[in-house]
C-alpha cells in the first residue's frame, strides 16, 4: 500500500517497508515541493515499527506533517540539513 497527500503545498509520499523476517512494517515518506517548475524532495523514516502495513502508513503520513510543521525537530531541516524547516520554502538552499 502506498498514499500520497497534498499537504500544505508539499506532497507527502508514503511507502512502507516490510521488515524482512519480521511481521512488522517500519514506515518510509519522501516530502517534495515544486518551486518555480523544479520539484525537490527528500526522503525520511523513523525507527518505529508497526504490526500492519496500514498502521505505518498512516503513522508515516503524520510523521510527514509533523516535519512540515516542526514538530519533529531531530527530522525537520532543511534539505541542506543547517536551517530548520521553512513550510514556505523547504528545500531552498541557503547563500
């Protein structure tokens, strides 16, 4: 299963992994945005592991929301990975 949402201007793509050998499923989003005809994303995860893939799925949706809006500050920086993320331009390098 994987989703995609439209989130505050930023696609939040999801596709969980299976975890081999395991009945768990660890979730895996990649964020993009579109600024001025160029598309930049970049990927996440986290260490949390679910029983379903569902379950991580949503789990890595939420956890591409909380990036977008910085609730999750070990994750949320800029692609340059120096400044925090900036919902109005995310993945804009920095002079």
């Amino acid at each position: 299963m994987s989703k995609r949402v439209i989130y505050r201007e930023y696609t939040i793509s999801s596709t969980p992994v299976h975890l081999s050998g395991k009945e768990e499923w660890k979730p895996e989003i990649e964020i993009s945005s579109e600024h001025e005809g160029i598309v930049t994303s970049r990927p996440y995860t986290d260490e949390t592991t679910h029983p379903t893939e569902e379950a991580a799925d949503a789990h890595g949706i939420q956890l591409g929301q909380d990036i977008i809006e910085g609730r999750a500050p070990e994750l949320s920086v800029n692609y340059d990975e120096k400044e925090p993320f900036n919902a109005t331009t995310p993945f804009t390098e920095r002079m």
